[in-house]
C-alpha cells in the first residue's frame, strides 16, 4: 500500500513509553523507554506506570523528533493509543497527543492497541490477505481473521488469562524476573521439555491459559515435598516444559484456524511474538501448509509506537480523525 504522509505516533498503554515517526510509510525513528521501576514487585503497578510516562514522554518525542530530523511543522497528524491499556497510562499519552495537536493545528487520530500489533506487519511486510493473525500478548491471545488493511474479525479469544500473563505468572511462581516471557525462554534454550502440563478444553478456537498456571503450582508443590532443590536443579528443564506446553496449545489452535479458514497467509504478533520457539513453529506451519509466514522484527514485536504511527498513517488515509473531546478507553 502507498501513503503520503508524516505522522508521529505515541503509545502508552502499559509500562513502555514509546514514539515514533513514520514518513510515506517508512519509520524513520521509534524510540521506546521500557519502565524498570515494576521488576521489583513482578508486575506492573499502575501508578508507577503513569509516573513513569508522564517523567518520560516529553524527552522521548524529542528524542524522536531529533533522531528522525522532522520538524513539528512536517507532520500531519498526530497518532496516539486510545485503548485498551491502563487508564492512568494511557491518559499520559493521550493528554500529550491532544495538547501537539491543539497547539500545532494538526489532526488527532486515536488508534486502537490490538489493530496496532497487526499494522506491525505492514512496516517490513507487503501482505497478501485474507490473512490469519494470531495476536499473543500481556493482555490478550487471539486468532484474527484479517480481510484487509482496514477490517478483520476475531475468530478465535482467551476465555481467561492471556499468554504472556501465563508467561508472567509462572515466572513468578519460578522466582524469576519480571517480565517473565524473557526469562522463561532464557532458561528454556538450555533444558529439555520432559514435564507435561495439560492443555485446557475449549470450544471452536478460544484459549485457557489459567489453568496451565495451577497446573504448575501443584507440580512444583508436590516435586519441593520431596526436594527442596528441585526448582533451583531442574529450572531449565521447567521453563523449557512450561514454554513448550504454552506454544503447543497456542499452535494447536492456530493450526485449526488454517483448517477452518483457508487463508493466503499466517503472522504472528504482540509482544510474546518475540519468543524464538513460537517464531520457528509458526514458520514450520507455514512451511507445511505452503502459506507465507509475516513476523515483525523483534522491535516492532513489544509495545512500540512504530506501530501506533503505522496503524495512524492507514487512519489518515481514511480521513478517520478524532474530536478533542474524545476521551481513551480500557478495554476493547
Ligand atoms: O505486547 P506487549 O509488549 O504488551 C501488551 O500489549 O501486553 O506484550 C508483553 C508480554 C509480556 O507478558 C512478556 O512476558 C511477553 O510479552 N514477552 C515474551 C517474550 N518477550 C516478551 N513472552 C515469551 N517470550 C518472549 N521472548
Ligand atoms: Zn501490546
């Protein structure tokens, strides 16, 4: 697809601040400032979050307008995450990107976080649709039936905990850091995945990642009875079982998805699309299914307004804009 136009993207909806430009569809800088603050207390604390963004938004959209040599007089409009995420966080950036657009003049266009992980794909990729997108991140796991640039529909959801969340909390229960997706795949690469951790029953294509986590608890329950070092002995080979049941579950249902679908392409995004396992099995179900596979490159995977300011550029040339009354929103 072709776009003409300069667009600053800001994204706010969790622990990341983040801003980005994006010229004629081409991203010329995208800065993100991840907030270290929550590793302490294994998981984001809200009220931190917003601290923490409104400490680091000013310098990151400078650091961005300099790095990408754009001057506020070249854009044409501002693009911002409007929902979902957490209020306080997202208030920052959206009180920011009202306030560039008031005073520079230019246009406000308020973009959803969910179509922003799939816009990820248009940076490096030229899509051939319809297309199945599965979307795994902290706050949602989904299969998505893309039409077009514009339109998809969710095919496939979490009835409960998303994938990343399933990530995070086993991490925690592990005593390893937060975020956990990171750490868990770090130990992984050096074990064997030679626990079992059942995968839940659903129906058609939705996800249950709560019960994985419990089913992980009284394991390590029951094993620390009987060894008190059995964590600390064998942590490789759980996080490699863990991750590799969490993936399987995942690949199972995108697999059926395919099936049902009969799409011309698969991708991967959200945050947990980081993860080099799920990256090499969603490449081999492409591979065997003979349908191209679209990841984004790590950067564009986790939170980033790379993303925001490519999803903004497709809203521009639709002439979708928001009023200055528009107020963001929590969930989708
Ligand atoms: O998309 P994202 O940055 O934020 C949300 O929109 O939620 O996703 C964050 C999630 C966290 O749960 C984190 O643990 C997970 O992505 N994640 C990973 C990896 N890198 C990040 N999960 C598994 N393996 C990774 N390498
Ligand atoms: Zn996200």
């Amino acid at each position: 697809m072709q776009f003409n136009s300069t667009i600053l993207g800001i994204e706010s909806s969790c622990d990341d601040t983040s801003s980005a430009i994006i010229k004629n569809g081409k991203i010329k800088a995208n800065i993100i400032s991840s907030q270290d603050v929550h590793r302490k207390y294994g998981g984001v604390v809200p009220e931190l979050a917003s601290r923490a963004h409104q400490a680091n938004i000013i310098p990151v959209i400078d650091q961005t307008l300099k790095q990408s040599e754009t001057a506020v007089e070249d854009l044409d409009a501002i693009a911002v995450t409007q929902g979902p995420g957490l209020m306080g966080s997202l208030i920052v950036g959206f009180n920011t990107a009202k306030g560039l657009s008031l005073s520079l003049n230019k246009p406000l266009i308020g973009v959803n976080h969910l179509q922003a992980h799939v816009s990820a794909l248009y940076i490096e990729h030229e899509v051939v649709f319809p297309m199945i997108c599965l979307l795994v991140s902290g706050g949602h796991t989904q299969l998505l039936l893309v039409e077009d640039h514009f339109n998809y529909k969710i095919i496939g959801n979490t009835i409960d905990d998303a994938i990343g969340e399933a990530f995070d909390k086993g991490a925690k229960l592990l005593g390893l850091g937060y975020p956990g997706g990171p750490q868990i795949s770090k130990f992984a690469v050096l074990g064997e995945p030679r626990f079992t951790f059942p995968d839940a029953k659903t129906k058609d294509l939705d996800f249950s990642f709560s019960g994985i986590k419990t089913s992980l608890l009284y394991f390590l329950k029951k094993e620390l009875e009987k060894d008190s070092g059995f964590v600390q002995n064998n942590l490789n080979d759980i996080c490699a079982s863990y991750q590799h049941s969490l993936i399987e579950m995942t690949a199972k249902r995108l697999i059926k998805s395919i099936q049902e679908n009969s799409p011309k392409s698969i991708s991967l995004v959200g945050g947990v699309s980081a993860n080099l396992l799920l990256r090499k099995i969603t490449q081999e179900i492409g591979m065997k299914n003979n349908l191209p596979v679209y990841i984004p490159s790590v950067q564009y995977c986790t939170d980033n307004a790379g993303m925001i300011a490519m999803a903004g550029s497709l809203l521009f040339e639709k002439g979708e804009f928001l009023s200055l009354d528009s107020l963001p929103f929590t969930r989708s």
